[in-house]
C-alpha cells in the first residue's frame, strides 16, 4: 500500500510526525530532535519504532516535496496533534502559508488541509508585485482547490503590493475566503474594507498597536504576535472590544502597551522570538538573514519582560 504525504489521519501523531519530518524533509535528526525539544537519542528511538510500525502496515512515501515545503507542513501536522492528541486548547491548526506563485500556495494550503489545519492564512504574492486582478485570481485560484476557511494576509511593507478594499470585498464574496489580517497601518483603508466586505467577513488587526482602533471601528479580533507571550491578556483586551466596554478595553490597552512597543524594537519575529527563548519557551536560534538581538535591544526588551514577570 502507498500512502501519499499527510492523506492518512494515522499519521497525526508526535512520533509519525517525526518521521513525516525526516522523510519528507530530509532532515537530521538532530534537527528534528531540537524542534521537538527531546534529545537527539529520543528522537531516533521514536523514528526507529515509528519506521517499524509504517512497515508492518505495508505503508510507504512517494513524491516528496522540497524540504521546505516538508518542514512548514510537518509543523502543521504537529499542531494537530497538540490540538487533539494532548489538550491543549488551541482552535485551530491554521499555518503562514508563504508563497510566491499560485501553485505552490494551492500545493501547500492541500497540504496544510490534509495534515488536518482547520483554516488557511495566507499572505499576498511578493516579489512579482501582480495587478489587483492578479491577486484577485491567485485568491480564488487557492480558494477553488480547497474546502479550508482562507484568511487574507495584507503587509503592503513585506510583500511590495497593498491589495486594495475593492479587490478585498471582491474577494469577500468568495464562499471560503473567511476574513483578512490588516496589516497595512492604513486605517482609513481599513475603515473602507469594513464598509464594503460585509458583516459576517472577519476583519483582524495585523498590527498589535492598532488593535484597539480597528476593532473599535468594527473589526473582529487580531491576531497577534504579543499574544504569543500574554495571551490570556489579549484574550481579555478582544472580549473587552467585542463586549463594547471602550473603558475596560483602554485600561488593558494601557497596560499592553509597553510589551507591544517592545515587540518592535527590531524586526518581527526576532523580539518575540527572543522574549520566548528568554521564558525558556524555545531555543534563541535564528535562521538567516534573520540574526539575534542585538545587545541593547535585548537589554530593553528583558527588563519590559520583567515588569510583566514573564522572565
């Protein structure tokens, strides 16, 4: 029996995802082991009993994606398997669907849906730098090979192209296409894009300091990278908004406020990044072009983390 990359529920599970990983990635194991956080001899233990375990089910892999392909949706089978084989009450498996040319989005986002993600994140096109139409057929293109909810990615700053509130409420009409991350910094465009997409198209902050305006305006939530450290305290910042408490909102806004400036001292990822290597959440390694913090802006970043008692 052949069983395709990431079609068989089975293989959802922590030690399967491993060997998913060194299959289909053609990682170390060492690699594998540092991304799981067990030590190396774990890791080739569980891949050894794993590799047994496939083989007596008359299971192998074929047509192997590139590795980096392989890796991003390696992560996506692990948080499913967090999800719902270790309690954690995360909602969903959605992944950053990077992409470049429409079919290797539609490649991945099948991927990211078969490994068991319940919806889809993706940025726009970069580098090409395509027309409204264009992103608008790149859209619908995904959105046609997949049954997943898909959100919008709008960073104008990243990708080199702002799509448009027209072409968002174009898109909006799309059965799956779910919502959009506002990450433009452009709030009268946001306020066009609530206008014009209707009610039930969720629209979320990309920009955790433009939280409380955008969903004071209308908005649905954020998503966000200050979240990833405090989320309890977003979670209580979002049902102020949504509650319509504009006092209670302030007042938690106020006291975010330091650690969301800190998550900007360089670029994102590497603050938060950092902050989570300093709660001993990961391992302070970056992959280049990104590089560590630099010492006055770690200094910084440490002592707003204290003020928190995150470290």
């Amino acid at each position: 029996m052949t069983v395709a990359p990431f079609e068989n529920p089975a293989l959802a599970t922590g030690v399967q995802v491993a060997l998913t990983l060194r299959l289909l990635g053609g990682l170390e194991t060492a690699e594998i082991a540092r991304a799981f956080l067990v030590p190396e001899a774990t890791m080739a233990q569980r891949i050894s009993r794993a590799k047994q375990r496939i083989k007596a089910a008359g299971a192998s892999f074929d047509l192997p994606p590139p590795a980096e392909q392989a890796e991003r949706l390696g992560v996506v089978l692990h948080v499913v398997y967090l999800v719902f084989n270790e309690g954690y009450t995360a909602t969903s498996g959605a992944q950053l669907l990077r992409a470049e040319l429409t079919a290797e989005a539609i490649r991945l986002t099948r991927g990211a849906e078969e490994a068991g993600a319940d919806a889809a994140l993706l940025i726009s096109p970069y580098y090409n730098k395509p027309t409204q139409d264009g992103i608008y057929r790149h859209y619908a293109a995904v959105a046609d090979a997949t049954g997943l909810p898909l959100i919008l990615y709008n960073i104008p700053g990243r990708t080199g192209s702002n799509i448009t509130p027209d072409t968002i409420a174009r898109l909006a009409r799309l059965p799956n296409i779910a919502g959009v991350k506002e990450a433009s910094g452009n709030l009268a465009q946001v306020l066009e894009i609530i206008d014009e997409s209707g009610a039930d198209f969720g629209i979320y902050s990309g920009d955790d300091i433009l939280t409380l305006p955008i969903m004071a305006a209308g908005g649905h939530g954020v998503i966000a990278v200050g979240a990833n450290l405090m989320p309890r305290a977003y979670v209580e910042l979002t049902d102020a908004l949504l509650a319509g408490d504009l006092e209670r909102a302030r007042m938690q806004n106020h006291r975010l406020l330091p650690l969301m400036m800190a998550l900007t001292l360089e670029v994102n990822p590497i603050p938060v990044k950092t902050a989570l290597a300093m709660m001993g959440q990961c391992a302070d390694e970056f992959r280049l072009p990104l590089t560590p913090m630099s010492p006055g802006a770690r200094v910084r970043l440490e002592d707003v983390l204290r003020e928190y008692e995150l470290v």
